[in-house]
C-alpha cells in the first residue's frame, strides 16, 4: 500500500523555442502545473497539460490548480493506495477535470514504478523497446516557412507530418507539400475547425492521400463525424471528441472514426488511456500517442505509454529541442535518424528530474499535507 505525505504543486512558466500555432489560437509560452508527490521518502512527478486558455478543453492551468487543491489532492492524501489505478474511483465524485486528475494519477504510477523498481512503461504494459514518433507541425506565417519546417523534420527522420490546418490553410498548402514530397507519411489535424457545409471540400482532401484528417468537426461530436465518415476515403482521427473508454466504444461502433488519438491528459489519466487503449486493439482500431505541448516530465509520460502494443501509428511525441532550449528532464528526449525514441530502461520514468532548473522557472507554489484534509 502507498501512502501519499505531501502534495506539491508548482506553476512554472517556460517560453517556447517556437511558437505553435492551431485553428483555436497561438502560442508561445506554456504556464504548467506540474505535481510533485511524496511517499515514504521517495518523490514523484505529474504534468498537467491544461492549457493557458480553456480553447483546446472547458480545462486551464487555473482550474487544474484549484479541483487539485480543493477536491483531488485531499483525496489522494488520505488514501491507501494500491498504484496509479486506485486514482479514478478516488476521484470519481469530481466530474471532468480530466486533465487534473491525470497530473496526479500518474505520478502516482510513477511512484508505484519507482517502489517496485520496474521502468513505468513496464508497469503501463508496454512491450515496444522503441516508439515510432512524428511531428505536429503548427500553421505558419508563411508558405515558405512551413516548407522549410517541414524539410527540417523529414532530414531529422520523423516518421510522419501532421499539419496543423484550417479554412484557407488547407488545400493549398497540402498541394504545395505533397508537390515536392509525394511519399511522406502525411496527415492533418483542423481541431474542430469545420462544419456540415465543408463536407465537399473535406472529401476533396481525398486526392492528398492523408493518413488521416484529425478532429476536422466540432470537438463534443460523434454523430456529424460518422456522416462525414462515409463520405470520404481518408481515415477519420478523433481527439478532442475521445474522453474515455466509452466515448471510444461509441465512435468506434458509429464509425465516427478509423483511428484514435489518446492523450493522456485529456482521458484523465493512464487506467483510462491504458482501457481506450484495449478496448481499440480488440476492435482493431490502431491508436497513437497525442501531445500537448510538454515540458519531459509529460513527454517522459507519454513515451512510456507509447509502448503499449497498440501505438502502432507513429505519435506526436518528438524531441526536448523542438519546444525547449532546455527541458527540464535529463537526458533531454532525443529522436534517432530513424524517427524513434529508444525506451528508457531504469526504474520510474527514466529520466532525471532537474529540481534546481523547475526552481528557477517557478512562479507559484502551494504544499498541501495530510493534516490540511478539508472534505465538504
Ligand atoms: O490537437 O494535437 C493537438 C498541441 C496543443 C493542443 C492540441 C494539439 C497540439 C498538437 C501538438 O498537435 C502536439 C505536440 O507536438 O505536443
Ligand atoms: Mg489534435
């Protein structure tokens, strides 16, 4: 049984070494919450990835901050814990808040990998020795510069380029790119930057031969997906729409969708990542490894849970050096000439966490305690 002392939570703020553009906003620095739990002498760490703005989800880093002060953290700090897995029953009473709750269900299976000195992605099932990554390629204040982006990220080996797009950055550009790189592994994420009335144009996006269009339709929506599924030969890939394993079951059996996206954060955590992930091997529906933008505590996460069987598409999960001049894990994350990121084999998630660099970036913080417990 684990038994949590203390929860840290810390916001730090850290610019982006580029901006990174969607269909919902710009970019250019991250303010994350980041946890740190504490058992038995041993510490563990957790990444919120709610945004600055509540554009990508209803979550942001400030009502992460306040469900994990006064609802989420007085739960875990009470509990007897059995691992990472205990969290969703604890936390069943708060709705939503996914994001939150994921920051600290999986620290705690952090701390669980660390106390049974088994490397986390050991401990999440993972069976791959290296993951396959791609990157998500942001829109650009130019044509040129997607270009060049875009040329940088194909010699640097990834696998697969996701553009970002949306109306009037879209057919354009996929003609210009796939003009000079016809082979890649190509696809698109609109994050709900379409309607009923793009129908047309988006089974047009056929002729580009995608390997996926993500989330083109409204980011609550299965029903318009599954219409919009029939209508075109490109696979659909639901993010944003995917909250669980039922929504998961529900797009699957509608044929919302042929792929799913699993972000972490955005499904509450690894037991509901881990059962999305499940429930889409039996059914055959290959799934891949979103981002959210993370500082390597996340990143570490997601490349641990990247080794589960079914990540058989190449994920957004891609070098420390595209986002930061300097993460706040060590090693940095590194991807090989052949666009893979090779597992780490220690115990825990395998990385160093750098205390004095979080120090240094920490613009707000709060300790609750056991004894602090205030439950309505
Ligand atoms: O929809 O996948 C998305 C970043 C922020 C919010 C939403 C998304 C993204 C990305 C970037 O596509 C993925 C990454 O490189 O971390
Ligand atoms: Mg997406």
């Amino acid at each position: 049984m684990l038994k949590i002392d203390a929860i840290h939570l810390r916001e730090i703020n850290m610019p982006l070494a580029h901006p990174f553009e969607t269909s919902f906003g710009l970019t250019t620095g991250r303010r994350i919450l980041l946890v740190e739990i504490e058992s038995d002498g041993l510490t563990a760490w957790g990444e919120c990835v709610a945004g600055e703005h509540p554009y990508f989800s209803d979550e942001m880093i400030d009502t992460a901050w306040i469900i994990t002060e006064t609802e989420l953290a007085p739960r875990l700090l009470d509990a007897e814990l059995q691992g990472g897995g205990s969290c969703p029953g604890l936390f069943r009473q708060v709705r939503g808040h996914r994001m939150a709750k994921a920051a600290l269900e999986n620290a705690v299976w952090d701390l669980k990998a660390q106390v049974e000195q088994v490397p986390l992605a050991q401990l999440l099932g993972g069976t791959r020795p290296v993951i396959a990554c791609g990157v998500s390629i942001g829109i650009q204040p130019s044509v040129e510069q997607l270009m060049e982006k875009i040329s940088t990220e194909v010699e640097a080996g990834y696998q697969r380029i996701k553009l970002k797009c949306k109306p009037g950055w879209d057919m354009q550009i996929f003609e210009t790119v796939r003009a000079r790189w016809p082979d890649i592994t190509l696809s698109c994420d609109a994050n709900s930057a379409y309607r009923m009335k793009d129908f047309d144009h988006l089974a047009s996006w056929d002729q580009f031969n995608l390997l996926m269009i993500e989330q083109p339709l409204w980011y609550d929506d299965f029903y318009f997906h599954s219409m919009l599924q029939k209508r075109i030969k490109t696979a659909i890939c639901l993010d944003e729409s995917i909250r669980n394993r039922r929504d998961a079951l529900a797009a699957i059996a509608m044929e919302s969708c042929r792929i799913i996206n699993i972000k972490v954060g955005r499904v509450g955590g690894f037991s509901e990542a881990i059962a999305i992930h499940n429930a889409a091997a039996e059914r055959g529906i290959p799934v891949w490894c979103g981002g959210m933008l993370e500082t390597g505590i996340g990143r570490a996460h997601n490349i641990a849970l990247s080794s589960l069987p079914n990540f058989s598409l190449p994920g957004d999960v891609s070098a420390s050096s595209r986002y930061w001049s300097q993460d706040i894990i060590e090693p940095a994350v590194t991807v090989s000439k052949k666009g893979e990121i090779v597992l780490p084999g220690t115990a825990g998630i395998g990385y160093a966490v750098q205390r004095d660099r979080i120090e240094a970036l920490t613009v707000r913080r709060q300790t609750l305690r056991s004894k602090s417990r205030v439950l309505a």
